[in-house]
C-alpha cells in the first residue's frame, strides 16, 4: 500500500523515451523521486547514446546530398564489373576535406592497394558542372573533373570541361599509399570552381582497371551518390 508507478517520458533527438516504470513509495517524497529520475535519465541517455552507435559506421548520414564520408559495404563489387577480382578495388571508405589550401582524398580499399595490377583509383568531383556519365550503373554519380592516383604513387587530375579535357600530373609526394589507404593531396588551384563554392563541391570514388570502359570499374563510394567535401 501507498506505492505508485511514477512513468517519465523524454525526447531525446525526437525520439519519444520512457524510462522504466519503477515503483517508487509516496512516503519516500519528491527528493526521493528526484534521486531516482536524474540516475535513471542518465542510464536513458547511455543506452540511447550505444543503440544509435552502429558499430563502426560513422557514415554522418544525416540525409540525401549531406554524406561526408562514406563506409563503404565489403563484397559490394558491382555485377557490372569485368576485370580481374582484387580486395584492393573493394572500397571501405571514403572521405575528402579541404582546409582551405589543399583538397586531400583519402580512401581505403578492402585489400593491400597494388595487389591488382593497372589499377586506377579515381575520384570524381562536381565542382559545378557536375554530369552523370556512366549510364545505368550510376546515374547519381556526377562529376566535371577527375583525380587519378595510381599505386606507384604517380597521379593525375584531368578537368572535363575543358575541350579537349586537360591533364596535370601530380607532383611526387602527392599521392601516398600505405597498405589499405591511398591519400592523394591536390592544390585548390587545379579545382577551380564552376559555380559551386568550395564548400559546395562534391565528389565519388571508384577503383578500376583500365580506362574507357564502364564494365571495368569494379565499385563506386558511395553508391549511386555523391559525397560532401568536408571544408572549413
Ligand atoms: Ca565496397
Ligand atoms: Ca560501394
């Protein structure tokens, strides 16, 4: 006698929360309700916090066109893809910043990059003029320029919309691969805009083998999509 069951909702991210019913004697009064809410929402808050933490995946996926970067699904290899099979064209993960000097991009491939022989790691970036180019198998991959690195730590950077499009090698240093990741640094000068601000541009990344072909690029990151540049 003289117990009741005190239920307390929260919002916590929109979410509508109920802490656990428990009983609670009247006698025992506010302070002691007080005590018990304030462990209890903390408790709440932890195990919200761990349950919207999905292991790894720090995609920062907050909606369509506001992905910074990308973990990339293992054993995704587009059906599409005809050349040799290599973990080093398997993407994890993706990610492009800028720190007001130099855009950096940063991948990291399933397997040691170099494994498959003639591979190219390219990036598309949208800079504003930005098109679909590969038909079917990526109709929301856009981009106006592409940034080539190779693992022999030789790269390149050929802006599309020029006529002919034009070529200019990375200088060395520029492209570093270590085991998994290839990072290739590349000065904002050899991005000039076309209508994005920098902050607005975007970009994909697909491992390949070969040029000219869409049967040879063996996965895209992200899928179907571009990714924000992450910029100051
Ligand atoms: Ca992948
Ligand atoms: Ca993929």
């Amino acid at each position: 006698m003289g117990e009741s069951l005190d239920r307390q909702f929260i919002l916590i991210k929109g979410h509508k929360m109920q802490l656990i019913p428990t009983a609670i004697p009247r006698s025992a009064g506010r302070r002691a309700s007080r005590a018990w809410v304030v462990p209890a929402l903390l408790s709440v808050l932890i195990a919200f916090s761990a349950c919207s933490d999905d292991d790894d995946d720090d995609d920062d996926v907050t909606g369509p066109g506001s992905l910074f970067v990308v973990q990339d699904a293992a054993n995704d290899i587009l059906p599409s893809y005809t050349g040799p099979a290599g973990a080093d064209l398997d993407v994890r993960r993706a990610e492009v910043t800028y720190d007001g000097t130099n855009f950096v991009f940063t991948s990291t491939l399933a397997g040691t990059i170099g494994t498959t022989p003639g591979a190219l790691f390219v990036w598309g970036v949208d800079r504003g003029q930005g098109t679909p180019r590969f038909g079917d198998i990526a109709t929301g991959v856009h981009f106006d320029l592409v940034v080539v690195g190779r693992a022999d730590g030789t790269g390149t950077v050929t802006d599309l919309t020029a006529a002919p499009p034009t070529s200019t090698t990375l200088a060395a240093g520029n492209v570093v691969v270590s085991g998994n990741t290839l990072r290739i640094t590349v000065s904002a000068t050899l991005l000039p805009s076309k209508g994005f601000s920098t902050a607005r541009y975007t970009a994909n990344f697909w491992p390949r083998v070969g040029a000219g072909n869409n049967n040879q690029i063996a996965d895209f990151a992200p899928d179907n999509q571009n990714l924000q540049i992450r910029a100051p």
